[in-house]
C-alpha cells in the first residue's frame, strides 16, 4: 500500500495533461516513433522505474530497451504490433522487447501501471539461470537477434501467484529506494522472477512459441558482452 500511494502521486506531466496539455513526445526520444532509454534514465543505467503516464493514450512507439509493464491496480489496453489487443488488468504483467511496436490507451486515476526500462545486458545473471530451451530465453534473444525470431510480447495473467507478485514489489521498492548493493539484488531478483514465470507458462499470451538453440543464447549473450562492456551496471 506504501508503494501504491507513492506510485498514485501526479506527476509533473500528468499535472500538465490534467491542466489542458498534450504529450510532449519530445521529451521521449529525438527520433519519431522509437522512445529512448537515455531521455527517460540517468547515463549508465541498466534498470529503472517510471509510472505510467496516466490521462492521456500513447501512440505506436518502439523502444530501444526491453520494457515490463507492470499493472499495479487498475486496468490498461494496449495494441502491439497494430493489430494484437490486449487489457492489462492489476497484477499482470507485460514484457516487450525491442521490435514491438506498442501503443496504450488512455487510463484514469486509480489505473496504475510502472514501466521497467532495461537494458539487455542486465538480463546477464537471469539467463544464466534459466537456461536457454524456453520462452523466456527466446524473448531476450529474439530482441538483440531478430532475422525472423521474433518473440515481440509477453503477457503473464500472474495476479494471483503470490511469488511472482513479492518479487515484482521487490523489484519496484529497491528501485525507488536506491538500496545499498542494489545492482547484485536487482540482478538475482530479476532472475528469480523469471525462474517463477517459467513456472507460469500455462498463463501466457504470446506471439511467436519458435525455438532457439543453445549456441543461440551463448552468441546473445556475446553480442551483449562486447557491446555493452562499457555501460554501468549500477542500477
């Protein structure tokens, strides 16, 4: 409940949208169409947090970074890909990778949703322990490789697995409150959220099951390696 008041506070740019506003989708990106990690995080930074902008819809984007939608209460739609409509209601949760292209309705007051915004290369310590035969490890890859493997989404209906629901609270509180160690912490997390998604695959929505090899996963994680050695993994 801590968490949820905190999250419900207007923003800055929900106050100006509320006063007559629109979007300024400048603020998201210098290149139409594609949100940019680097206008919404501070320089090096592998993971953060945002609420959702609440008030207004958001038209079709991509992003350069892996996105989890997390439906903190509420409901929200949205449309992947223009044609593949979802509604994410509480406690579900949503991932896109870097060639969906998404757009979300507009919501209300008590809709509230935070964005998680990460890079590939934190998702080293959870690919590690999940393997690399499954969807999980197919949607990570799928984001860096393409070339036809595209797994663009990923919709868990988690809202009553408890697990799955701490961990994602975990996660939201270490980010907003900047906990020592937090790199290391938010790493585990992240792969023991995605051992217990594994565990929920009868509860997932996708788009394209496919599969992918194990030297696959090992060449990901080599392209992450050498093209994301220089980035900082504080968190």
């Amino acid at each position: 409940q801590d968490l949820l008041k905190r999250l419900s506070e207007i923003t800055a740019e929900e106050r100006r949208i509320l006063d007559g506003g629109d979007l300024d989708l400048a603020a998201y990106s210098d290149k139409i169409g594609e949100v940019n990690a680097e206008r919404l995080t501070e320089t090096g930074k592998l993971i953060s947090i945002r609420p959702n902008t609440r008030f207004i819809a958001f038209p079709p984007h991509s992003h350069n970074y892996v996105e989890m939608v997390y439906m903190c209460s509420g409901r929200q739609r949205h449309i992947i890909n223009g044609s593949t409509e979802l509604v994410l209601k509480a406690g579900e949760l949503l991932l896109l990778n870097q060639h969906a292209v998404h757009e979300t309705g507009r919501t209300g007051e008590n809709d509230i949703a935070v964005n998680f915004i990460v890079m590939p290369q934190f998702f080293n310590t959870a690919l590690e322990l999940i393997g690399s035969d499954n969807q999980l490890s197919r949607f990570i890859v799928s984001g860096l490789a393409g070339g036809g493997r595209e797994l663009n989404y990923m919709h868990f209906n988690v809202s009553d697995e408890l697990p799955v629901q701490n961990l994602l609270e975990n996660l939201i509180y270490n980010l907003l409150n900047k906990i020592p160690n937090r790199r290391n912490i938010n790493q585990v997390t992240m792969g023991l959220l995605f051992l217990n998604l594994l565990n929920c695959t009868d509860r997932l929505i996708t788009d394209a099951p496919g599969s992918v090899s194990e030297g696959i996963v090992m060449a990901a994680l080599k392209e992450i390696e050498e093209n994301y050695a220089e980035a900082s993994l504080s968190a």
